[in-house]
C-alpha cells in the first residue's frame, strides 16, 4: 500500500511561505525589488516531520515510511535551493526531526512490547535516517552555494541529551 501525500507536506508549506512574502507575483523575479530574504533568517522546523507522521499514521509501516526520506529531503534540499535562487536567501537554520520513538503517542502505536524501553528503537533509527539525509543534503547546499549560510540545528542530539539528563536538569521522575 503506498503512502498517501498529506495534506500539510513541507512542500505545500514551504508554497504558503513564498507566497506569504510575495502574494501578488507567479515568481520571485516577477517581485523586483522586493528582497526581504536577503537579510532575513530562514528557520525551518522539523522540514518534513509533517509528511513522516501522516504517513505513519496512514500506514504504520516504519519500513514503508523509510521509503519516503529521499523524496521528503528532496523536497526540502530542493526549497532551499529555490529561495537561495529565486529569493536571494542567504542565512537558514535547518534542524532536523527529533526522536519520534520517545514521543508517547507514536510509543503507543508502534508498541514493541517491552515496558523498560522508554523510546522505541525502530522509531528513532528511522528519524536518524531522515536527518542523516537531510544532513547531507544541507551539506551538498553548502558546497554548492558557499556564499549562503546554512546551519543545521541537531534537534534529535538535544532532544535526548534533555531526555538521559532530565533529572540533573531538575526534572523529577514519579
């Protein structure tokens, strides 16, 4: 069964936030002066986590869904490019998808029967293979337009240095 395209794709997204700065144009070269993104700071959150969690909320194949990660990085490599071209953005952070394994609602879903794991493997290996991806992708950005700045912000590493240091940090368990 192929996974289906959700509705709030980062392509479809990333659409929205064109237009939300050039509303009356078919194209960025069509807005003239209109160079905003020149001096702004692009963030982009989680590109793809959207298409990821219809997707397995669809199909709740993890290995059905790992077939998606070359196309959703595409998409994403492929917007930056765009607004780098296009809009003259030169300054983005780019993070990637945090754990999903240790969210509680997709633990729930993709039970692996064990009560001490308090992530699910199976999960996390495959958001690791999204940002893998993306990571390199961002990297392949960076070589190609050396004048832009692109920074990836590791959402999974800080996520669970969070999670394995909750109780040093002041967070109490019950």
């Amino acid at each position: 069964m192929a996974s289906q395209a959700p509705q709030q794709s980062h392509h479809s997204q990333i659409s929205a936030f064109m237009k939300l700065f050039y509303k009356d144009c078919f194209s960025f070269h069509d807005c003239g002066g209109n160079k905003v993104l020149q001096k702004a700071i692009v963030f982009m959150v989680q590109p793809g986590f959207n298409d990821y969690k219809h997707s397995l909320l669809h199909t709740k194949s993890i290995s059905e869904v790992s077939k998606l990660v070359p196309d959703v990085v595409e998409t994403i490599r492929s917007s930056i490019e765009q607004l780098i071209k296009d809009a003259e953005a030169k300054h983005f952070v780019v993070s990637g998808i945090i754990p999903i394994g240790c969210l509680p609602g997709f633990r729930m879903m993709f039970s692996d029967n064990s009560r001490k794991i308090q992530c699910h493997k199976g999960l996390n290996f495959f958001a690791t293979l999204h940002n893998d991806h993306l990571w390199q992708a961002l990297e392949e950005l960076r070589l190609k337009y050396p004048e832009v700045e692109i920074i990836y912000a590791d959402y999974f590493k800080a996520f669970m240095t969070i999670l394995r240091n909750h109780a040093f940090l002041g967070s109490k368990t019950k």
